[in-house]
C-alpha cells in the first residue's frame, strides 16, 4: 500500500494525482506502512514525521486511508515551503493492534499522532473471536500497555498532540478512565451507524477553537457525523480540571441528548486555544463522498478489499445522506473536530523544524489556521 501526491511515486500507487490542486512535482508528502521493526525508516530532519497508530487489526476499512490523506492534505499547503527548502511531511503508520508496532513517544522524531478507528472490543482481552463484540477479532493484548505508556508521555509532553477517532478514542477512555465502553443493546437499536447527529456541549460554546463553530449553529448545537460504532462510552465520574466534554451522542436526528460522550478533550495546546490530545466516537475522516468512491476503487484496485465489500460501501454512502446539505454539514464537523486541529499541529511542527534548521518557514504559522476558522454559515 502506498500513498502520494501527484508528485511522489510510492510503492506503485498514485494516491490523489487527480485532485492535488498544485497539478505540479512538489514532494511535500511520503508515506511509510510499519509492520515490524525493520519497516521503520531512520528519522531525517528534512521530514516532519506524523504518527498513525492503525487499530484496525486489518479489518477492511475507509477511515485509515482517508485519514492518511487528511494528513496529506495539510503537507499540501507547504509547497512553497518544500521548493524553497526540501523539508516535507511523512506519515508512518503502525500497524498497533495485530503487529504490536507501537511508535515511541514524543521529544524524538514524533510530535503528532493520529489514532485511528478498529473492529472490535474497546478492552483487547474480550476479543475472543468468538463473542460478537469481538467482530471475529483474536488478539494479542500486549500492544495495550505499551500504548498506554505513549498516552503518558504525550500528555505530559505540552509539545505533542493526539488525535484519536473512534477505536483509538475508547482506548484513550480506557486508558483514562473518564469513561466505560458499553455495548449499545437493542433499547439503543444497537451498533449505530449512518449519518445521524451529534451535540456539542455548553463547555464546546465557551471553549476557544470550538465556539468559532458553535457560534454559527441553530439553536440545540448540532452537528452532523459519519457514525459506525458498537460502544458507547459513558461518562463513569466528574471529568478532571483538565478534560472538558466536546460532544454528546442525540438519541436520533432531532431526538434529545443521550448519555454517551463522543467528544472529549484531555489536553490543550501551550496558548490555551487549539484541542491538543482529543478523541471523537465519530468518523471526521469520512467526508467527501467523491474522495471515498476513490478510495473505494483505489482498494480494489490494490486487492485490498472485494468489489462486494467497495459495493456495499458504496451504496451505503449514498443511502444515508438524509439530505442536501449533509455534505456540507460532515464538512463543518471535520474542519472542527479533525482537519482544523491536524493542520494547526503538523503546520506548528513543520515552522518549528525548519526554525531549527535554520531556514526561513516564510508565513507559516499555525495560528492562520485558527484565525481562518470562521465559518460564516451553516445551513440548519
């Protein structure tokens, strides 16, 4: 598997040739698959190296690709930067869950990692293979507390930033203890799943990223999301002084707000303004419904996937968007929970290596990604 801009060919895959809007060699962007110690390849100073901890355990997935391309994205705002310069972004993802691949903690090559979504219990223990919240899953938990021990050092590292979706998120909950994962039953009508509605909570409206959103949502504060998930995380005592909750589920599109968090922050940046380890129980990743018809055919392509399995992907795309607007509303959600967050970290890291290199990041700065967040409407 490999991915690139239209510029770098990697293991035989082009990965966004038709859409990167710079349409010219640029090598911004480099992406490495870690799935034993060998993979890794040696740090370098002229690649600000990102960190993708897989938990998918191999599973068929569109949420690992997409997020590999979120963070591509961001790389592509550096052109100028990378002709002037040479200094690019690379993306290293571990395979955590089924290889045991855990990357070592910040103050090293890494600063910024992303954790994606996975099959499966929330606790590795219960992965049986054979109950049903195991989804067939049989694995080792020995990743677990070494993945703990990176949570450790990234909070307490003010320089680090996680960013954990779905799976990665309940293990964060875990590994916290904010919150207990929690099989939906049949009185929550079970795994939830499409495209449905989340509230951002009275904490979100005074918080200094999330209420430059919260300002342009009708009444109630809702937000649209991709959801595909068997837990719920529940709340099990009084958040810490540090861990403000984000988001709540609704019980249905419109219905009332449910019990089951589904954003939290544990940690802010140094400036007190942009979420610097947080975890959504939602899918930012998935958005652009013509980006995941490209993923889609790009894995079958690979031989990743079936062409049933893209198929039935495909069709579930299309089948719940309950509206015309949901697009734009999966977009504001991303750009506030993922993409706005991504870009402030990779980009504050990208100016500070080259700071430390002693060349010139010209306007790079994070803080143009905050100013920019300013959304000047949402259709309610």
């Amino acid at each position: 598997m490999a991915y690139a801009c239209n510029h770098k060919r990697l293991h035989g895959a082009q990965f966004c040739a038709s859409e990167c809007p710079t349409k010219a060699p640029c090598g911004v962007f480099d992406y490495v698959r870690v799935e034993k110690p060998s993979d890794l390849p040696p740090a370098d100073p002229l690649f600000v190296d990102v960190a993708i901890l897989d938990m998918n355990h191999g599973w068929p997935n569109l949420g690992h690709d997409s997020l590999v391309h979120a963070v591509l994205e961001t790389s592509c705002d550096l052109v100028e930067l990378t002709a002037r310069s040479g200094l690019a972004v690379r993306a290293i993802s571990f395979d955590v869950r089924r290889s045991g691949m855990v990357p070592e903690p910040p103050g090293g090559r890494f600063a910024v990692y992303v954790g994606t979504g996975g099959p499966g219990h929330i606790d590795p223990v219960c992965n049986d293979g054979v109950a049903e919240s195991a989804q067939g899953i049989h694995e080792n938990p020995a990743w677990e507390p070494r993945t703990f021990a990176l949570f450790d050092a990234i909070l307490a590292d003010e320089r680090a930033a996680l960013i954990a979706v779905c799976h990665t998120f309940g293990v964060l909950c875990r590994w916290s203890g904010v919150a207990r994962p929690t099989l939906r039953g049949p009185e929550k009508g079970g795994k939830s799943t499409g495209i449905l509605e989340n509230v951002f909570s009275e904490q979100a409206e005074g918080h200094p990223w999330f209420s430059r959103f919260t300002e342009d949502l009708p009444a109630g504060r809702r937000t649209r999301i991709v959801d595909n998930r068997l837990f719920d995380l529940i709340p099990t005592h009084g958040f810490g002084p540090d861990q403000v909750p984000i988001g709540w589920e609704t019980l249905g599109i419109g219905g009332p707000r449910g019990n089951a968090l589904t954003m939290l922050e544990f940690a802010r940046d140094a400036a007190g303004t942009m979420p610097r380890v947080f975890g959504v129980n939602h899918h930012p990743e998935i958005v652009d419904r013509g980006r995941q018809m490209m993923l889609l055919e790009q894995k079958v392509a690979r031989g990743e996937v079936t062409r049933q399995w893209a198929d039935e992907r495909r069709e579930i795309l299309t089948r719940t968007y309950p509206d015309e607007n949901s697009d734009q509303r999966l977009q504001f959600t991303s750009d506030a929970t993922l993409l706005g967050p991504l870009r402030f970290h990779v980009h504050r890291q990208v100016r500070l290596r080259a700071l430390a290199l002693g060349l010139d990041p010209g306007d790079l700065h994070e803080e143009a990604v905050v100013d920019a967040a300013r959304p000047a409407s949402v259709i309610a």
